[in-house]
C-alpha cells in the first residue's frame, strides 16, 4: 500500500488596516480585500481545493477566508482556532500534527512570521526557483505556497515537504 500524497496549502491573511483596534481585530484594509479573492481565484484555477482548512481567529484571517472561500469550487470545512494567531513555527507543526489522516489537503490561514518560517522549515524540496522566490518576497499579504509530503500528518517535521507552487499577488 503506498502512502497518501499530503497537498498543505499556506495562506497568509491579506492587507490588513493599521488601526487603534486590538491587533486581533484588526480588519482588512481595501487593498486586502481587492487582493484575496484573487488568491482564491488563483487557488481555483491551480485545482488546489483543500479539504479542511484550519483558520486563525483574527479578523483579518476570517475575513480574507470568506473572500478566499467565495471563489472556490466548494467550501471546505473551516474549523477557526485561536492557536493559529500568533503562533511559533513549532506550535504551527504541533497544530499541523494533530489533524487526522482522512483530510489529504489541509489550508492553513495564519500570519507571519510564522507562516513564513513553517513554509521555509518543511520545504526540503521545491521546484524550480519556487524556494527563492518565496524567500525573496519576504512572504508578504495574500501569499500563498503549495507543498506536498508523503505520510501522516503526526509525521510533518522540517524538511519533509516539497514546494510545488509559490503565489503572491506582488510577484
């Protein structure tokens, strides 16, 4: 029996406003909200379509995950966990560990820099130019990286992950 071929999806919430507002409720500024529909036509187009997506409980992460989502073919379950806000690259592996071996495409909505970090640490592979390219945006708002790996998700530690495709709306 060969192992199940593991599609995680990276999306980093986009443009948010700077305001007086608690971090955390920061909203979308207009920016943000032309940009993240396209990230989900662009994910649309690409047939990247996951099956559950884990999103931060931020308002600019749940906002840019309802224009995202309004452009896919279907609507994943969405699960909005608090964990994701502000999380460090090992407490976003532990999250990525625990999700269960029946979901084979996985979307994360979070921030960086940690988003950024997770996407760097798992690629041990990537195509192309794809690890440079990203590296040298400096991961910014709406980006969105492709990665796949063989095996469980309990098994998801550096380097086991290939960078198949590296989206921003600024590259």
């Amino acid at each position: 029996m060969t192992e199940a071929t593991r599609r995680l999806v990276l999306l980093r919430h986009a443009k948010a406003e700077w305001s007086d507002n608690d971090d955390h409720e920061r909203p979308l500024a207009e920016r943000g909200r032309k940009e993240a529909p396209v990230a989900g036509q662009w994910l649309a187009g690409s047939g990247v379509v996951p099956e559950l997506t884990l999103c931060s409980t931020a308002t600019r992460c749940r906002d840019t995950w309802k224009l995202v989502v309004a452009e896919l073919p279907q609507r994943p379950k969405t699960v909005y966990d608090e964990r994701i806000y502000e999380a460090s690259l090992g407490e976003l592996i532990a999250i990525l560990n625990e999700t269960s071996d029946e979901v084979e495409d996985l979307m994360l909505v979070g921030h960086n820099p940690g988003l950024h970090a997770l996407a760097d640490a798992l690629a041990g592979e990537a195509e192309g130019d794809l690890l440079a390219r990203m590296n040298r945006s400096g991961y910014p708002t709406s980006a969105t990286t492709v990665l796949t790996f063989s095996g469980s998700w309990k098994n998801v530690e550096h380097g086991v992950g290939r960078l198949v495709a590296f989206w921003s709306p600024h590259a």
